[in-house]
C-alpha cells in the first residue's frame, strides 16, 4: 500500500503503534497531534520524537483556546486527576467532549487538502467504557457524516483498525513492530515520570503485564495497578 | 423558550438573523466565532459588534493553526476571489473541507460543557450547491454522529432553522427582527467596504433585492450583481 497517511498521534502506545503498523504497511505515515491544554502536554514533544524515529512529517495543531473551554479534569488545573481503573465511575471526569471528531474533523479536512489516502487513529476496545467517542458507532456516524461533508472533494479513507482490539492485542503487535515503548506516554498527571495510579497508567500496566511484554516504564508507584486490575485473579 | 443557546456566529447576515431570531424566542444567546486564518476576518469584529448590541456573550476561538493547512483560497493568500454567482464552478475555490463538521462540534462540545439548551447555525438553502457541509444530508449525520459521540453526556439540541431558507427568506426575517444589517460582514475578499463582485457580495446585495428590504451596504461595484443573477430576468 502507499500514499499518504494521517495518523492523530498522541504520543502513546496504541497511536505510536498504528504509525508503526502503518509505516511498515508502506504508507508515507504524517504524524498529526494535538495541543488542548491537556495537563500531560509533554505527550506532544513524545510524539515529535517518534515521527523523528519513523522519519515521518509531523503536524502540531494548537486548538487551546477550545480546551480551555471543556470541562473535563484533562484540561483544567482544577480537580484532580482520578486514580483506579478506567471502568471506574470516577474515570468519566477525564472525559472531552467530542475530542475525537474534532481531533479526527481536523485529521480529515488536512488530509483532504492534501490529497492523502488515509486519514486512521488508534481508538480501541478498552476506551470504549469511558468515552463514547471511542466506540465502533461513532466511528461509523462519523464516517458517514465526513463522507455527506466532502462530496465533490478528496476523501481520505477512514481506518479504525484498533476499535475491536484490547490494548494487550496493541501491545503484541507494537511490540512485533518495534515500537520504542520508552518513548511513548500515557499518563494523564504529566510529570516527570509515569504516576501508576491513573486511568491510563494502570492500563498500560496492565497491557504489558497482559501480553507478556517487558516494560520498560518507570512508574512512581510501580504495583499499584496490581491492587485495581484482575490480573492476579483476586481483585474485587 | 429558555436556557443557552450557542449560535454559530460569522458576523454575516444570516448567522446574524439566527442569533436576533433566537434571542427574540427567550434565549440567552452565547455567539462563537472562529479565527481560521480567513482573508475576510474583519467578520469576526462584527461578530463582536453585533453580539455587543445583544448584549450577549461572544466567544472567539482560534483555529489558524488549522486554517493555514487547508487548501482553499479564503484560507490563502495565493490566488484571488473569485467573482461571479455562487452556482458558477469557481465557487469551489471557496470550499475549506470539513469547515462546518469542525465549527458544529466546537460549538456542541462547548454546549455540552455549558449546559445548554440548544445549538444552532445559520446554513441555508443558497449554500447547499457549492457547500456540501450545509446540505440537509450533512445537518441529519451530523446530529447522529454527535447523538452518539455524547453518549451519558449533556446534549444540546442542534438546530439548523435555515436550512431549506432561501437568503431573501433569511433578510424577510431579520428585518423584521430588527437586524443592524450594516454592522454585518459577507464580503470574502475582506478589504474596507464590500467588493460586490465575490460570491458572497452578489448573493448578498440579490437577496436584499429579492426581499425587497433596502440595502445599506457600500459595494466597491454595486451593480455587478444585477449582471450574473437572473433577478431582471435576463441573464445567461
């Protein structure tokens, strides 16, 4: 396959592995991320590395002045970040309203005007509890609105290859990729290093714990996830 | 009829109309207006100013970031306007891909966030030919994809009241509602009055014409109009 290909790279394991997956697959992969006054906006100078890796184009697209509009803990200095499991009730205070189809609106509109054959992103199985905008029926809805929304212009075709995966069948397949795992961040509080006790940290935890894959990951509380997932088998 | 109602708000006519129309119906009209890097962004002032005598709140968010990326001649300074009627095939230039899906899901997410009532724009009958993304096929997948990318969120109800309005339709009732037709802003090319040769400008000054409502606006041209419509009924 070739052509150009858009793909929204936040800097973490599943979208750093669909650009892998992808460049091997012969596309000429564009990074495309973006700055939301997201907290862990370190995730963005993550992503610049990995498309230096890839030796690929990356875009930055800054649409703060709409974060700080959202109310969600991601985008505000108020609150704090929830720890625990993603399918936890707490974890819906980390919900953005309708980041996906603006992430994924601006994605296929650059990737329109620049004649590119795909526009993907990394949405999959274990986000669908938590954010509705990472479900297959609005990756569907989406695709039939940007379709009606572009007639008469180029349309990038629109790939969620991840939306039925877990994040440990992500795992496997980075991880037969190469992806440099050191290089890619989850968690949300975006400090110095990985807390282990948010949402996306005790999944990427659990993840690698899961496929069988070392991680390389230095976490402040490195058993945490342990005590909230199921993994041994005994949590509640 | 109560509550917020953020009104997608280009300073032009029929945004302009829409927010009036909407403010008259008892709701507390929150405009938002986008930077996208657009020549004519002198409407965004006009935006400001007509939401002043509103006495509403106004929003600006910036998008140039975007708007630099996409490949259309209002987003450019390479290539000129082009003149003429709206249905003629240059008026693709115009088009910046996916620019009403991007507007529409900043303004719901910001609605979802505020809580409010409804969410409207302005799109209408005379843009469905050249603009794919004001069709009523758009405004019904639109709704859908947000129906669902909300899911266990606030959803504001989407209201498109114009989109099988004709723009003299649109000017019968603004001017009814009191509309300072003057302080509104169409011309695409942005200079210090209106041009009245762009596409906006014909379509503006003929939909006065065909509503029969004076219009106070200074073209550059003021009688290229008459020549690309049909409104003497001579035209090609």
């Amino acid at each position: 396959m070739s052509g150009k290909a858009i793909v929204l790279l936040s800097g973490g394991m599943d979208s750093t592995t669909l650009a892998y997956v992808m460049a091997q697959a012969g596309y000429d992969v564009i990074g495309l991320s973006l700055r939301y006054n997201q907290r862990h906006v370190k995730e963005v100078a993550c992503a610049a590395e990995i498309m230096r890796g890839l030796q690929g184009a990356h875009h930055v697209i800054d649409l703060s002045a709409w974060g700080r509009q959202m109310k969600s803990v991601l985008t505000s200095d108020v609150g704090a970040i929830p720890e625990g499991h993603y399918a936890a009730d707490n974890m819906s205070q980390t919900v953005v309203p309708l980041r996906n189809p603006l992430f994924l609106t601006i994605a296929t509109s650059i990737g329109s005007s620049l004649g590119a054959a795909v526009v993907a992103a990394a949405v999959h199985a274990g986000d669908h509890a938590v954010y509705p905008d990472c479900r297959p029926e609005f990756t569907e809805a989406f695709t039939a609105m940007a379709e009606v929304a572009l007639d008469g212009m180029h349309k990038p075709r629109l790939r969620f290859p991840f939306v039925e995966k877990t994040k440990a069948e992500i795992v496997v397949m980075g991880h037969a990729a190469g992806v440099p795992w050191a290089e890619t961040w989850s968690c949300y509080k975006g400090g110095a290093q990985h807390c282990g006790r948010c949402g996306t940290c005790v999944e990427r935890a659990e993840a690698f714990a899961v496929a069988g894959v070392v991680d390389p990951t230095s976490y402040d509380d490195p058993t945490y996830w342990e005590t909230v997932t199921d993994f041994w088998g005994d949590a509640e």
